[in-house]
C-alpha cells in the first residue's frame, strides 16, 4: 500500500479488542473503531446478554459492515483472559489495538469506613484485571505481523490502551481505592511500554474526566458527606461540580476518538504515556 492510500485511507483499519465494552466508555471506543475503518471488534464484559446486545447494536449502527463478537469475561481471571483473546484471533486472525476499560468505582468512603474486601476489589478489577490483560495482549501482539505503516515509520504489531483516570495523577477523599489502581494502570503502562517497544508495541493509557457514566451513576448515589465529593448532599449533587471544573459536561465519543487516535500507527513515537481527556479539569487551579 502506498503512502497516499494510508493517507486517504480509514485511520484505523483492523481489529480492535475492547474491555468493558458492552456499555460506557468501553462501547463509545467500540463505535469510534467502527466509524474509522475497524473491521473486526471484540466486546468483551461481564454483563448479560441484553447488556452485550445493545452495546453490539450501537456498534454495527455505523452501518461500516464492522463484524462485532461478544466475548463473557471476567478480566480478574487470568484463564477468561486468555481464552477471551485466543476467541478473538480465533474469529479475526490478530488484535491490532486494545483497550482495556473494564472498571469499577467501588466504594466512594473514607478509609475508616470502608470494607477491606471491597477496597480490594477495586484493585482486583481496576488495577490486576488491567495487568492481565495488558499480560496476554502483549503475547499475542508481539507474535504478529505489522500493520500497514507508511514508509520509513516503524512497524505497529500492536496498540494497547490501558484505562487510567484523572484520578492517576490526583486524588479526592473517599478515593483511595479508585486512586490507588489509577496510579498503578500508570505505572504499569510506563512499565509495559518500555518493554514492548522494541517489539513494535506501542502502550499507553488516558486518564478521562468527568462523564456521567453507569460506573458513577451507581456509586455517586450512595456517597456520604465529606468524601470526594465535597460535603453534597448525596454524589449527584456534586456532578455540577465536578462538570464546571471540567468546563462542560462531556459526552462519551469525545473519550472513544482520543482513543483510536492514539492508537493508530501514526502515533508512533507516542509511548509510555497518559494522555488526560477532561476539558481542563485537572489544570483548573482557580475554580475548584
Ligand atoms: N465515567 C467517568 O467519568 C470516568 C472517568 C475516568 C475513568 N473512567 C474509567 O473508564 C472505564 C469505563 O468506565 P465507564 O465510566 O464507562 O463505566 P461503565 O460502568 O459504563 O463501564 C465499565 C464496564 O466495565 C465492565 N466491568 C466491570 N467489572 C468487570 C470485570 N471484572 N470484567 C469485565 N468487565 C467488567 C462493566 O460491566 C461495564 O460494562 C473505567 O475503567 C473507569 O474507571 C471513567
């Protein structure tokens, strides 16, 4: 292929595996691979069966002729892990760009008040679940072909992008669950980059801001005053808030393009790295 058909070409031709991708954030990536050229793309969770097939629909709405599969999987599970990513090379032949999204917010308390299994549950499925998965794409990519790049860019075997938060480079009482695992998907994405670079596997994470999301609607709810949320009355109050630092509220595509984006080959020298998503929230000294 030459260089001015990459150019005109979709973005992000390939097959894309995707965790947490019935719903959220997980299917806006989803939709957005689709809309850029993806033909094949992997929804991996662990909700039911109307969950996977709403998500599925939303994709293939694109009407791209992008064939979706669902996979049932527990990313805390090393062996659903593995059997979720041979099912998709199984279906596809290859995983050009993953995005590991399955998460959880977990308890929104204050440390004295929260439960020690649940507190690690959050590491469990926020921090160990990305692991694994990073673990076995990593395998998988690194005994691929490339991708088509343009010439004298080097080869993409593979793009993995790991879920991280703003939460990875700052934190809120009642977070310390959600904080800690954010800061380790950081660590663990700088970690894994460096090793797989040489191998032709770019890694790299994104921290998004605010998007009212399932994961915060179900847990916002139930905060207490005093914890991140700042003495509201209970969570929801707080989303104006949270919003106003963000600048606006933000819809769920915004977070789907930056991922593909980061994840195509002319990305290439971008490794290693957190790539914040939030209107600003963070650099908003002023206003919080
Ligand atoms: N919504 C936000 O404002 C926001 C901000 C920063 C980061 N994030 C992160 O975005 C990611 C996606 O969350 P979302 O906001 O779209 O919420 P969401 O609840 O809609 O999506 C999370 C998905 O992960 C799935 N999941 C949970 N546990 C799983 C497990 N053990 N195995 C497989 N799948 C599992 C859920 O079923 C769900 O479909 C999470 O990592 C979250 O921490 C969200």
């Amino acid at each position: 292929m030459t260089s001015s058909q990459l150019r005109s070409g979709p973005i992000a031709p390939g097959i894309a595996f995707i965790t947490g991708g019935a719903r959220g954030l997980g299917n806006a990536i989803a939709v957005s691979f689709a809309r850029e050229g993806a033909t094949g793309i992997a929804l991996v969770d662990v909700l039911d069966a109307a969950a996977f097939e709403e998500g599925k629909a939303a994709v293939e709405a694109c009407g791209t002729g992008v064939r979706v599969i669902t996979i049932h999987c527990d990313v805390t599970k090393e062996s659903e892990v593995e059997a979720a990513i041979a099912q998709t090379v199984k279906e596809f032949g290859r995983i050009d760009y993953a995005a590991n999204f399955a998460g959880v917010a977990g308890p929104l308390t204050a440390v004295v008040d929260t439960d020690t299994a649940a507190w690690k549950r959050v590491i469990e499925v926020n921090a160990v679940g990305v692991w694994l998965c990073m673990k076995h794409e990593m395998k998988q990519m690194m005994k691929q072909d490339s991708l088509a790049v343009e010439k004298g860019r080097v080869d993409q075997r593979g793009s993995i992008v790991n879920c991280a938060s703003v939460n990875s480079i700052q934190s809120g009482a009642g977070s310390s669950g959600y904080t800690a695992a954010k800061h380790a998907v950081l660590g663990m994405t700088k970690a894994g980059a460096l090793e797989a670079r040489s191998q032709g596997v770019r890694i790299n994470c994104v921290s998004p801001g605010f998007l009212r999301t399932k994961l915060l609607e179900e847990e916002m709810t139930k905060v207490a005053k005093g914890t991140m949320l700042g003495g509201a009355e209970d969570g929801t109050a707080a989303w104006g808030k949270f919003e106003a630092r963000q600048g606006r509220e933000a819809s769920f595509d915004e977070v789907g393009d930056v991922v593909v984006l980061l994840s195509t080959p002319r990305m290439s020298l971008v490794c290693g790295h957190n790539l914040v998503i939030d209107g600003g929230f963070t650099v908003n000294e002023m206003d919080s």
